[in-house]
C-alpha cells in the first residue's frame, strides 16, 4: 500500500528521519559524539526496517529479533568481511 502511493512513501521517509533523529540525540546524550550518532541512528532504522520486510515477507520461522539478528550479522559481514565477528 504504502510503495503505490507517493505520499505514503514521503510520510514514511519523514517517520523514519525523525526515528534516526531520536536516536542520534538519545546517542549524543549518552556521550556519544557526531558523526557517530547520526550513522547508528540512521542505521538502527535502515536495519530495523529492511528486518521488518524480511519478517513479513518471510514464513515467520524466526522472531523479529531474530531476524534483526540476522541482518546486523549480514550488515557486519559486508562491511568487515575479512574480521571475526564478535556479536
């Protein structure tokens, strides 16, 4: 429903913007220095979200958290191909 309709998809855009947003401010709060904040809260939501479609889409053999599990290992797995994953 929401991919037909253009602005279903700019609503949901702003949704997610605004969710990172949070993050990164929960993030810089804590301590957490820019641009560090904005790349997790951004990516908490890209992950969150791309989980969010697998599971859907999926035969729900698995939990949500378990699929985000899976994601942030695929994540890791792409960006440090060559290093053991500690997670």
């Amino acid at each position: 429903m929401i991919a037909a309709s253009p602005e279903l998809q700019e609503r949901e855009l702003v949704k997610r913007s605004g969710l990172a947003d949070t993050i990164a401010a929960a993030l810089r709060d804590r301590g957490t220095a820019e641009p560090a904040a904005a790349v997790v809260g951004r990516t908490a939501v890209t992950v969150y979200f791309v989980a969010g479609n697998r599971w859907n889409q999926a035969a729900k053999h698995h939990t949500l958290a378990e699929v985000i599990d899976i994601i942030l290992e695929e994540f890791f797995d792409a960006i440090m191909p060559s290093l053991p994953c500690a997670h």
